[in-house]
C-alpha cells in the first residue's frame, strides 16, 4: 500500500516538473523581450541626457566672448565623441553669434537618430530621431 502512495507522489512531482518546464517556455520569450525593451529605453534616455548636455556645453560657449559657432560645434562634438553619441547633427541660431545684440537669444540644437545609437539589434525606436535643445541669452556687446 505504501509503495501505490510513494509512486503517486512521484508521478504528481513528474507532471508537475512537465507544467513547470512549460510555464517557463511561455513566460521565457516575454520576459526577454521585456528585458530587452528597458535595455534599448535606458539607452534613449542616456542618448537624450547626452544631446542636452551637450546642447549645453556649446551654449556656454557661446555666450563667451569673441565666441564662433565652430567653436561651439567643436564643444560640443568633443562631449558627444566621450559619449560615443554617433550621427549627431549640431546646428547654432544665429550662426554669426559675434554680431548677434546684446540681450539675443542663442539656440544650440543637437540631433541624432536613435538607430545609429541603439545597443540592440532590435529596432524599438527605429526610425525616430531625437533632439536636444538649450538657449542661454547673450550678455557682452
């Protein structure tokens, strides 16, 4: 009689093993995929802190005197290169920033798309570009 329970016991642990076994399958490809979207979003929100922290190391410069937009783009190229931000596209309003009046807003904007930066082979964001903006008033004549 003891042996009928023993090997009841055994074949209920079997199949449940079996469930388990299959409830991993299921759960597994979603899990992943889940794992994987966070990776590729925690990867945009770093692209996008890098664009405005750029943005705004040209700014500051920009706002020194006897500044050019060359010396802002190359500010802010040399961030965006320690970030490995790849594709970036960096655009000063105005361009003459020496001749802009007092009291004018200048506009550093940095685009980049974010397939030339994703860490993953799949593309969540494919296609999107992301930007990232700062403008600081001009304060010297």
């Amino acid at each position: 009689m003891q042996s009928h329970f023993r090997s009841l016991r055994t074949t209920r642990r079997h199949r449940r093993s079996g469930a388990a076994t299959v409830e991993f399958a299921v759960i597994l490809p979603v899990l992943v995929l889940i794992l994987m979207g966070t990776i590729e979003t925690c990867t945009m929100i770093f692209l996008r802190q890098s664009l405005h922290i750029a943005a705004y190391e040209g700014a500051r410069v920009a706002i020194v005197p006897d500044s050019e937009a060359d010396d802002v783009r190359n500010a802010a190229t040399r961030l965006l290169d320690l970030r490995r931000v790849k594709d970036a596209s960096i655009e000063v309003f105005p361009e003459d920033i020496e001749n802009a009046p007092y009291g004018s807003f200048i506009r550093v904007e940095i685009t980049s798309p974010c397939s030339s930066n994703s860490v993953l082979p799949l593309r969540f964001y494919g296609g999107r570009t992301i930007k990232g903006t700062v403008e600081m008033m001009k304060e010297f004549d």
